[in-house]
C-alpha cells in the first residue's frame, strides 16, 4: 500500500492533504501537525529547518513512500536539508505552486503573498523565474490573514476583513499582476476576500498544484485507505477545527512529541 | 547583587521588564523569550507549562534571586508547576494586575481581554473573585491584537484598529464594565485604540502592578546594573522590536536552546 507523509506547522495543511486525497483516493495518509511550535512564518529559517527535520525523522519512522512538505515556510527554507536527511522522495508546495503561477500568466506580472519568512526566503520568486524567465515577482507578507482565518473572518463583506485585505493587496492590485500565489495553507479560506480585491487576477493555490504532482509522480493507488493524525500539543482543538480545513470528518488524532 | 530572571513567550514580556526596571533600577536582569516557540496562548495549558519549566529552569541555573512570569498565559497556567521546581520566590503577572483591577473598581463590574489560553484558564477570574467576591468579571480573548502590535498597527484612528477593536470590546461595554485588565503583554500597545471604545473606563496593565509587587518584596537595590538578553530563535528579529517593547537600546541578545 502506498503511503504517503505530511507534516504542516498546525492545522493548515490538512487544505493540502485535502487536495491529496482527491487526487489519490487510495493512498494510505499520517499527518503531523506540529501544534505546539506552530507558527512557523514568523521563525528563522533555522529555527523551521530544525522542526522540520524533527517531523520529517517522526514520519519516516513510520514508513512512508513520499514526504509532502505542506507548510510553505517549511517548503521555502527546508527543502534541501530534508532531501540530505530522507531516503524517499520530498515534495514541497512552492515549486508546484510556482510552476502553475508561471504558465497562468499572460502578462508575466505576478504575486506572491506568504508568511514573513516564506516572502523573506525569496523562495517563490526564484522559482517562478526558473520557470519563466524575465517574469516580475511583487512578494508581500500579510501576518494577519492567519488569524483572520483562524478567527473565521473570512466573509469578503466583512468591514475588518475587507480593510486587511485591502491595505495587504492595494500594492500588488497597482502594480498590474494578473495571477497571484497564495503561498500561505491558510490563505484559501480568505480567497473571496482576496479575489475581491484583485478582480481579473487568477488566484493560484498551492494544494492542487502539489496534489497534482504526486498523482503525476506516483499514480492514483485504489482500495479504501488508512488516514492517521499526529499532533505535538493536545489534540482538542486541532480536532476542532480539522474537518473544516480537510473537507471530512477527522475524529481522532494522537498526541506525539518529536 | 540582587538578580530578577525574567522569561516570557517572546518580546512582549519586555513591557513587563521595563515596568520592573523603572521600578528597580538597581537590579541586575537576565531575559529570556522563547521564540522559536511563541505564541503561547493559543496552546494547552501542559505544552505551556512544560515550556515554562525548561525557561524557569534555564534561568535558575544562571542563578537568579526571583523569578518573574511576564507571560500572562504562562502565569494562568504554569505558576504551581514553576513553584515545585523552583526554590526562588516565583511572581506571575495574574495576581498583581487582578488586585489593582478588583480595587480600582467602583461598581465590581470588571473585564478582562486575553489571549485563549488565559481566557479559558479562569485564572483571572478566579483572582479577581478572591480579591473581591462578588465581583462580576466578564473575559474575552482577542487573538487578532496580538498580531496588530506586531504589525505596529496601533493607531486609534485606523479603520483597521477601530474595527477589531470595537468586535472584541462592545460586548465589554454593553456588559457595563468600570474596569478592564490588559491581560497579555502586548495590549498596553493598543491601549489608545481599546480605551477609544470603552470611555471612562479604567486600564489596568498587569506590568506596572507585578513591579510593584516586586518592589515592595525585595526593596529597589542601587547600584549600575547588569541585564542580559536570551532567545531561543534568532536574535536578528527580537533585537529589531526589542527597544519599542522595553523602551531603553537593546544591542545583543545571546541564542540559546532551553
């Protein structure tokens, strides 16, 4: 049975996980969430690559085929340390995420916005224009849209959400992009607020485009599937909140520390 | 010399510090924010204390006199564990700001904002109550001030401030509250924007009565003092916001693992 690992800072990439699922309905899934350091955006690049390891050391000791790096921070700074660590195949969201961005685009003007340390990394930036030579990257990062999301502010008629949404993206809507990463788990739950704001931008998540490319890499697998959930701070409220990230009910999850 | 070791989950505690060195200017200070682990507030009460005790245990091996909690979450939740570990005196923050709140009230009708953490500890409550029984208190958490400070979104004037602020509070207001309790470390930042929806009542910040408290305990001290910096991500970032939160040069901070 194929058996597919993710890790995320907390419970935002269970939206990556959920885009997995509806490419491999039948590859066998263990999720960590790393609860009790979560977040990672705001965190040194060192500091996330240490994490990191430590997850991607906790799934590999499980057995796994493949390592999905869901968190971006994660993805944007990591990467090569756990590809030296881990014998199987990692794949992180933002060069998915940003090969989707550089062929949606007409014009070659385009965004990105992330975490702190996601946008710091240059990360998204540089693969865009691995893939498309001469594109204009505008990077911003937008701290408060986690919270937002997390506080379930997300109606784009929301005076508070669309004041956020407006003094994060004025800057990109006046520089002309036409496609927009959101570089962020979380930032799919606030994408009518962010769309609109930016009317004709092509929003591009990330999810899909990593979903896509582990079916591409590993083929759909068939039969019912076994999904495990690890957490490193109490289970109650990671339980709370992820059927709503996951799009399914998730009933259980054990507490871990790694 | 007289030693006060300080920890916090980040900088915020730094508010808390600057209360302590107006109040002691001859005590020689160690700090110490956990960084690569903030925020503690939206995590459960036994990650929080286990974080707690390895910071308070830090600290205790540099030898220090006292310990103060400047984390209101961590002094909601960790003050029984940090005081079976320690054999220094151990003064958190809830206590003190609970008895200038529950006597600057006239009418024992008291709120007090938070992070989820010390909201749902009751820790605050429950001290208001002792102080003064009878006392009606009425607790919110505000998670989106947290990241507003950080963003130095503060202004009373912004649409943005005046927007959450007026979400979180108005129930605070109808309740019809004299008093309220800035119960977390980055509050007294917003502290224009909260009383512009809540005139004529009182702020009380937990800093200036933990000082207090500490004063009256150990006496002033004289003499020049010492006070060093410790962090647990990278000092880059804390060095950059520390002098706002503490309001004197902070130049060094030493990177350690607790």
């Amino acid at each position: 049975m194929f058996r597919i690992g993710i890790f995320d800072s907390g419970v935002g990439g269970l939206t990556v996980q959920r885009a997995v699922l509806d490419a491999l309905p039948g590859a066998d899934t263990l999720y960590l969430g790393d609860t009790a350091r979560v977040p990672y955006g705001t965190k040194s690049a060192e500091t996330v690559t240490q994490y990191s390891l430590r997850n991607a050391r906790f799934l590999a000791r499980h057995g796994i085929d493949v390592l999905v790096v869901a968190c971006n921070t994660a993805s944007a700074v990591a990467l090569p340390a756990l590809r030296t660590e881990l014998t199987v195949p990692v794949i992180g969201v933002v060069d998915p995420g940003a090969r989707v961005a550089a062929r949606a685009s007409r014009t070659g003007r385009i965004g990105v916005i992330g975490t702190q340390g996601t946008v710091a990394s240059g990360a998204y930036q540089a693969a865009i224009r691995r893939e498309r030579p001469g594109a204009e990257v505008i990077a911003r990062a937008c701290p408060l849209f986690v919270p937002l999301a997390e506080e379930g502010w997300t109606d784009p008629a929301d005076e508070v959400v669309r004041g956020v949404a407006r003094r994060y993206l004025s800057p990109l809507a006046g520089a002309g992009i036409d496609t927009l990463v959101l570089g962020c788990t979380h930032y799919p739950l606030l994408a009518a607020a962010i769309g609109a704001e930016l009317p004709g931008v092509t929003l591009v998540d990330s999810a899909a485009a990593v979903a896509a490319e582990v079916r591409a890499t590993f083929g759909g697998g068939a039969g019912p599937a076994d999904h495990r959930f690890f957490v490193t701070d109490a289970p109650e409220k990671f339980l709370a909140v992820a059927g709503r990230f996951l799009g399914r009910p998730v009933t259980a999850a054990d507490h871990v520390d790694v």
